[in-house]
C-alpha cells in the first residue's frame, strides 16, 4: 500500500496524477491538493473519482504538516511552484514522509534559482531518516539521467555536455509559455551562464545562440540560458570540463518578449496602480493562457536531450541522447501538451522508484546521483522512448 499527496493541480501536477492512476499497482491511494480546489474537482472528475482531494495553500507549512497527518503518505510529489519547495520540504521533514520536486526554490521577490538553499536541509532529512528527490521532471530530470547513463554505461571520460531544449510546436495562441508563465519568464529574463574550466561564465540574457540539428526536428536556433541541472551536474559528472544549456525560442515568442520587457510587463518589484500594489509579471500572468489549456489542437514535436563528448576505450566520443515527443500524441493519451508530459511522467517515475525501494537513501539527492538504469527502463514503458545517435 503506498499512498501519495500530489501538490499542485495545474499543467504538470495534471499529468502526474493520471500517470499514477495508470500504475494502480505502486499508487494504491491518491491524494491531489492545491491552491484552487475546482482544478482538483475536474481531475478527480476526469479520473471517475477514483482520486482525493483537498484545497491546500502550500506556502502555510503548518497546513502542508496538518494534511500530511491526515492523508498519511509515504511521499509527497511537489508538483506547486518553486515558491513553495521549502514549505513542503519543512512539513515533510517535521511528518518524516520522502519529498520529490521537479523545480529548485526560488524565492519570490527575486529571480534567482539554485539548490544551495535545498542542500542545506542534507542532515535534517539524513537525520530523520528520509530522503528528498530533487528536480525529477525532464530537464532538470531525464536530461540528469541521460548523463548519469552516458558517465556509467557510455563513457570512461565526459569532457563537455551540451543540454539541447526545443519545442518544435505550435499553440496557435499570439503569445503564451509552455510551464507556469511566472516562473518561465524570470528563468529566460536573467542573465545566461555556463560552466568552463573550473568557473562560471556570465553572459548577458539571450546574447548567444547557435543553430542545433534536433533529432526529429531538425536545425533550429537555440539561446544558452541558465538552468538549474547544471550546478548539481558539474559535482556529479567527474571530469566535466565545460557545460551549457541551450533552448529553442520562436521569433514570434522573442518579439513579444522584447515588448514585454520594454514596456515593463515582467518586473518582479511592486508598483502602484490605482491605490494598490501589484506586481507587473503576477498581472501578465494572470492575463496569459493557463499553460493546462494549451493542449487542444498543439501541433508539432518536443526535442530534448544531451549532447556529450569524451572518451571511450582510448578513442574519442561524440553522442546525443535525446526523446522526441509529440504534443498531440500527449492530448490523446492524458489531455496535457508535451511540455507538461515530458514533466509529469519522469515526476511519476522518480515517484515509482522511491516507492518501490529501487532507489534508497537518506538526506537530499539530485537524481543523477542514483543508478540510472531502471530509470531510463521505465522511460520506455511510459510514454517518453529515449535514443542515441553517434554524432
Ligand atoms: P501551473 O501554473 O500550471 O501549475 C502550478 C499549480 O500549483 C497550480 O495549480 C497552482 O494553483 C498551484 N499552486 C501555486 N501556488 C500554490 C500554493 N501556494 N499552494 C498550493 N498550490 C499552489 O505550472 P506547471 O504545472 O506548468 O508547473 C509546475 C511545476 O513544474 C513548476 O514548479 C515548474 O517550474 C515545474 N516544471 C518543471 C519542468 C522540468 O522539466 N523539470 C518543466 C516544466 C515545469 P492555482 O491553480 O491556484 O494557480
């Protein structure tokens, strides 16, 4: 018996519930509950109510604690915002249940992500003898496992990794983002940053790009951005001399950016407007589509991987380990575009290897710090088939 409490009701928290429901056999009981309780009722009504449901402000870590007691999972699957990481990771810490997330913290009134401030609970979860799955979606996520397998099966030395994004799709919407609308903005509007020779490398927002042939897709121009895997990669791919990561953009969605930006629709500081405060990026959003409805009538591919090189048995090594998937394939199956898809199974995965003992331990883990075999296997059963090419 393994009963689960998913947060988080929107795109992404969406798919991890109909995906669980499709293992009976590892989540016996499920339990969905997040801020607006009428996103729970039509998921437990698309489910033939074979779910539970709870209205849940998960910034109140005290009311995370209260229905943890209440529900009494042995996981919490943190399906919510950023914003909400440690809220949860302290009500899991204080109920003694695992935690797992897709997305690092990020505190609200600055853009700035990295795990530094998850790493911190490392003894308390040690200590009480239960383990945090950080960042279990697809990148960060698969592409983590993709370069655990490549350092395990594939390669005796990893020299460079490139992490390939694209989203070949079209939405058919002007202007809208494929993850909550907030949190994707404050990630492309910071500055990018890359890892060579020891250091970080700091680069003005989108001021490089180069074309990437995507499998499935094929050539498209991609920006290098800052993305969470890769502080935890460079301490756990030994010998890792530089990594990046690189992510397709349409000219449309630039140009709409740009005039965002300029007009001052993505600042994070309150500002007055007509007696009250409000914070332009919150009122954007609120104004965008909600990325759960994007999923009617998406046309087009996803194609998301890692290109690595090193050295194998003396001789030199070029790879790129990638899944292609497709938007409208995801409608059919779960209701959901690719970018939620591609975030919820390895959400449900990483959730099936916790719950069924494959991957143990105690304290606060980045998913390629377990073994990546039965992982990738699981990829392949659900939805998201992975492939090499030699390059
Ligand atoms: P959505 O905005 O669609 O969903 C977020 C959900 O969380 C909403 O239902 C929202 O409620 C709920 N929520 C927000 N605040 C609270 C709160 N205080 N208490 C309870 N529930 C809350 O976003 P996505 O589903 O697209 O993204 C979910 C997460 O997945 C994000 O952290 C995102 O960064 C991450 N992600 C990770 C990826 C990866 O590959 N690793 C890729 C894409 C996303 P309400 O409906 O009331 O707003």
């Amino acid at each position: 018996m393994s009963t689960i409490l998913i947060i988080g009701a929107g795109a992404a928290g969406s798919v991890v519930v109909k995906k669980c429901l499709m293992v009976p056999e590892v989540f016996t009981k499920i339990h969905l509950a997040s801020r607006t309780l009428k996103k729970c009722e039509k998921l437990k009504e698309e489910s033939g109510g074979k779910i539970d449901i709870s209205q849940l402000d998960a910034d109140d870590s005290e009311a995370v604690f209260k229905l943890i007691q209440k529900v009494k999972p042995k996981l919490v699957i943190n399906m919510a915002l950023p914003y909400q990481d440690l809220s949860i990771m302290d009500a899991c810490l204080k109920a003694g249940v695992h935690y797992l997330d897709t997305a690092n913290y990020e505190p609200k009134d600055e853009a700035k992500f990295c795990y530094k401030w998850q790493w911190d609970y490392q003894d308390k979860f040690k200590e009480k003898g239960i383990m945090a799955l950080l960042g279990s979606g697809f990148d960060p996520g698969v592409t983590n496992v993709f370069c655990a397998y490549a350092q395990k099966e594939l390669f005796d030395e990893i020299h460079y990794i490139d992490i390939a994004d694209c989203n070949a799709g079209d939405h058919g919407h002007p202007f809208a983002t494929n993850f909550n609308p907030e949190i994707n903005i404050r990630e492309i509007t910071q500055n990018g940053k890359y890892w060579k020779n020891g250091q970080w490398i700091e680069i003005p927002a989108m001021s490089e790009s180069q074309e990437i042939d995507f499998p499935g897709v094929g050539p498209k121009k991609a920006y290098l951005l800052y993305h969470e895997e890769l502080e935890s990669l460079i301490k756990n791919i030994k010998g890792i001399k530089q990594i990046r990561f690189w992510m397709t953009f349409s000219e449309n969605y630039l140009k709409h950016l740009e005039v965002l930006q300029n007009v001052g629709m993505t600042r994070i500081d309150p500002v007055q407007f007509e007696g009250k405060e409000i914070i332009p990026l919150q009122f954007l959003k609120s104004l965008l589509p909600e990325p759960s409805s994007l999923g009617h009538n998406y046309q087009g591919k996803t194609s998301i991987g890692c290109i690595i090189e090193g050295v194998k048995d003396g001789t030199p090594k070029k790879i790129f380990i990638y899944n292609i998937c497709d938007h409208a394939e995801c409608y059919k199956e779960v209701q959901s575009q690719a970018v939620s898809y591609t975030t919820g199974v390895p959400a449900m995965i990483g959730a099936m290897m916790i719950l069924k003992g494959i991957w143990q331990g105690e304290g606060v883990f980045n998913i390629e710090q377990f073994d990546p075999q039965p992982f990738m296997d699981e990829l392949n059963k659900h939805g998201l088939p992975w492939h090499i090419k030699k390059i």
